[in-house]
C-alpha cells in the first residue's frame, strides 16, 4: 500500500536521508536511544492504525499503544489545535477543561477512588504515586512485581526490575521486595486452579521479609497485565490475595494502567476490574493523550489528604487547558466510536486466528491476552517450554518487510507483543494472521 498525500509542514525542517539522521543522532543525541528494525524507518506520517515513511509506504502499526484511538485522530487533533489557538497556561489560573476532565475521569472509576493529580507521562504519575503512599503510610517498602517497568525516574527504575536487574543497573535496593511473575505457562505453579492464589501468597512472605529489617510496605506496584514481563494475564485471584497481604500490614495497593487502560483489554474499562479488586491508586499514562505527553494518578481523599503537609505540589505543564481537551477529546471518542467493545470482539477475533497458528506450528508455545493486549510466546521445544529469542526476532524482521510492525517483549524476549491503536479492525487482523501464517511457513 501507498499514500502519495504530500506531508506538509509549517516548519522549515530540512528533509534528510535516514542514514545522515542516524549520524546526527549519534552524534548529537542521547547514545542511549535506540532505534526499531536492523533497517530504521523513518515515519513522517500516521493515520489510523497506519504509519507512513517518506516514500509513501504504509505499514500496519500493531505496537504502538500511545496513539490510543488512532494515528491523528480528526477529533483528538482538532480539539488540540482549538485550545491551543485560544489559551495554553497553568493550573493557578481557574480553568472549565481541568475540574471537566477530572469528574469525567472520575464517573469511569469505583469508589472511593475520586481524587485526580495530572503530570505529563506514566513515569510521572508513578513517582507521584510513590511518595502519596509514603506520605499516607509513613513508610518506605515496595513491593514489585519481577520484570516490571514503572517508569525512568530514579525512583522508579529502583522499582523496576527490568531496569535494575538488567544491564546497566544496579540490582535491587534495600527497601523493594520483588514477587515472582504470576506466568501460567512458565512460572513456578503452571496453569493450576489456584495459581492466582499461590502466586499472592508470595506477598505475605516478601511483607515478612521487611518486617525483618525493620521496614514496613508502603505500597504494591503491580501493572494490571505485565507488558515488560511478556504480556502476562493475571491468574484469577491473585491481586485479592496480594492485596490482603499488604493491607494487613498497614500498606495500599496500586494499580499501573499506563499500558492496558481505557478500554484496551475490551472486557473492561480497565484492566483491574477483571481480577475483582478496587485499588488505592491507579496511575494512567501512555493513551490518555493519545500522544499527547500526559498522565494521571487517581486515589482516594484519605491517601490525597495525607498529602496536605504544607508542601505544594505544583507541576508547571500538567493540568493545563490544552492537554485536557485533548484528554477529553480521547474519552469522548472511546465512547463515542465504541472503542472498548471494538477491542474485545477484533482482539479475540486475533486471539482466535493466532490460537489456529499456534495448532500447526510448534515454535508458538503460548497464546494470551486480553482484548487488544496480545502476546505470542516463541519456543524451541513445545515440551521443555525452552525459549527461543532468536525465531520471535526473525518473526518481527520477516513482518516488518511486509510492511507490518511488531515488537519482542518478555525476560527472554521471545514473545511477540501485540498492542495496536484500538481502531485496528478485523480486516486489519485478518492481514496480519495471514502474513505471519507466510513467514512461519518459512522460517
């Protein structure tokens, strides 16, 4: 497929090859970044659940679970462009757009969660988090979930597993006890009845472990499905059981929807709600902008009112009136377009067409997910389980050349992680299924 619809900026940028944007980027950038695909793209355009390179090329964009609603949304960007034209300012200004996003916010979740604080990214949001829950208990242990990522703070990478366990980091710090991955298919207990539970038991015993030194919990992390540790579906009752354990010890509970939120897993709004628990905080980010630099920490007046010491928490861009139309805008076409329903029947449509795959052909050991939350778990042997990096890598390389892109995830980067703009239709899927039905054939 190609576009020829012209891209058309009002900025005077210089149209660049790819290969003299890598060089200026390793000269003049972050070393760090890094870049998708052995061959980078370079994206000018995007629309829908499709991006654009600079000749035109299209492809199907099955990862990139910011632009929520789609690449450009008409609505989204138009509400954007709008507020922007008329006023863009801070909170100590009275404004409509603030207190409406707030109670709208607010009407998607349970009681008592009702108290909205606004930043501008999920690692935001879950720094914030933080120091509510130290503020509130007057403690300083954490309770983590292996492989999880909360974000690029200093706080939040001594949260993270994925960071501080892998290369670079500095292993894990005194006050955070990690919980092994509540995994089904390769986890400590497979896919027994009462894995949720035994899985949670694990709080207990890591609560125990601070007690021991002295420390108390001051909160539980945990995403409502693990991206970073391979798109994990919770077992049912695990977060009851590990949120007993904290509680019982003086400790809240959150909830990391910064990748599953607003409607993605298609059976809920989000994602908590299928394990039966009401969290103390939940910490949105990713497509509550829908590409927009946004997120939001949602908590109970008790917790915001430990807060109130005296200190102001003021944050210069959050809150302001332009990120809350387009925040608003995002809700109202969730809503409006039926986006949430939309993701239940296309994800289990693709659930369905990668579990006929996973039949006939052995190196897909695993298939889970939850509405358009997928992943797809390569191995090199159905009966050891054993995983198999290098087959999910090639998979991703041999779909990327048909235009279609995907990414790894997991602790051995072997499943392939499906999270598409929750507009990707079933005509979408069905494109998909069939190409990678083509590449499994040959690889």
């Amino acid at each position: 497929m190609t576009d020829s619809k012209p891209d058309v900026s009002p900025l005077s940028v210089p149209v660049r090859s790819q290969e003299e944007i890598l060089r200026l980027r390793r000269q003049h950038l972050n070393p760090t970044l890094s870049v998708s695909y052995r061959e980078p793209l370079k994206i000018v355009r995007g629309e829908g659940a499709w991006l654009y390179d600079q000749d035109g090329q299209a492809y199907l964009d099955m990862v990139n679970n910011v632009c929520h609603v789609g690449h450009c949304h008409p609505r989204v960007v138009a509400a954007g462009q709008a507020q922007m034209a008329r006023l863009n300012t801070n909170t100590r200004y009275l404004h409509d757009n603030i207190v409406e996003y707030a109670l709208r916010l607010n009407s998607t979740l349970p009681a008592p969660l009702s108290v909205v604080f606004l930043t501008n990214s999920g690692t935001e949001a879950n720094d914030l988090a933080l120091r509510l829950a130290r503020a509130h208990t007057c403690a300083q242990g954490v309770l983590v979930l292996d492989h999880a990522y909360h974000g690029h703070s200093p706080s939040m990478i001594e949260l993270s597993p994925y960071k501080f366990n892998g290369k670079g980091g500095a292993g894990r710090s005194p006050h955070v006890r990690v919980l092994p991955m509540p995994d089904t298919y390769r986890g400590l207990y497979g896919p027994s009845g009462d894995a949720g539970q035994r899985y949670g038991a694990h709080a207990w015993s890591a609560v125990e472990s601070l007690q021991a030194e002295s420390m108390a919990p001051a909160v539980f992390y945990a995403e409502s499905l693990l991206g970073c540790g391979g798109q994990i579906v919770l077992p049912p009752g695990y977060l009851a059981e590990a949120y007993e354990a904290v509680r019982a010890a003086g400790g809240v509970c959150l909830a990391d929807e910064v990748q599953v939120g607003f409607g993605r897993v298609g059976n809920h709004l989000w994602a908590f709600e299928e394990q039966g628990v009401v969290p103390d905080i939940v910490t949105l980010g990713k497509p509550i902008g829908n590409g927009h630099p946004m997120g939001a920490v949602v908590t109970t007046p008790e917790i915001a009112a430990s807060f109130v010491t005296g200190m102001e928490y003021f944050n210069t861009f959050a809150g302001n009136p332009v990120s809350c139309a387009i925040a608003l805008a995002v809700l109202d076409v969730i809503e409006e377009e039926q986006l949430q329903a939309h993701a239940l029947r296309v994800g289990q449509f693709l659930l369905d067409g990668l579990r006929g795959l996973q039949q006939r052909f052995d190196v897909i050991g695993d298939v889970r997910g939850r509405g358009l939350f997928i992943g797809a778990e390569f191995v090199s042997d159905r009966d050891t389980r054993t995983p198999d990096p290098q087959r999910a890598r090639a998979v991703v390389e041999a779909m990327k050349a048909r235009h279609i892109l995907l990414s790894t995830d997991g602790p051995d980067d072997n499943v392939l992680k499906i999270k598409p703009p929750i507009v990707f239709s079933q005509a979408n899927a069905e494109r998909f299924l069939d190409q990678l039905d083509e590449v499994l054939r040959i690889l």
